[in-house]
C-alpha cells in the first residue's frame, strides 16, 4: 500500500470524500466517484482520476491517514 495525501470534500460531515489526491508527487483531480464502502476500521472509495484510470483509496479513520490500496488502468 502506498501512502498519499488526498484533499479531501466536506459536506454535512468531515471527510466526505477525495477531490484530489497525490501519489508520488503526481496529483491527480477525482473526476467521478464509482463506489464507496465501509469496513470496521477504514472507509474504501473507487474513483475515477482525470487521467481515466480508476484508483481505490482508503482512509483510515482512526489514524487519520490515506493509503492507496489497488489502482487499474482504463482500458478504452
């Protein structure tokens, strides 16, 4: 897994969702989110980046922290 820093939007509540993430020093905008679900400990979001590929981010509620957990290339 790889750590990266992700803006992030609030709505009603802190954290809602990625805007923008990056890894690696290369930052990417959320152009669509695809899915979202919860585990016990973290909260899982697949989103789509401008670049056309799809990414799953997870946040760590408890420590506060973001990992990039899969990542698949958009295949047109």
């Amino acid at each position: 897994m790889n750590e990266i820093h992700v803006l992030r939007y609030s709505g009603y509540r802190p954290n809602e969702r990625p805007q923008k993430f990056t890894v690696k020093g290369r930052e990417f905008e959320v152009s669509e989110l695809d899915g979202q679900w919860y585990s016990p400990d973290a909260i899982y979001f697949r989103v789509r980046a401008n670049d056309g590929n799809y990414y799953i981010l997870r946040h760590d509620e408890g420590q506060d922290s973001w990992t990039l957990d899969a990542f698949r290339a958009n295949r047109q």
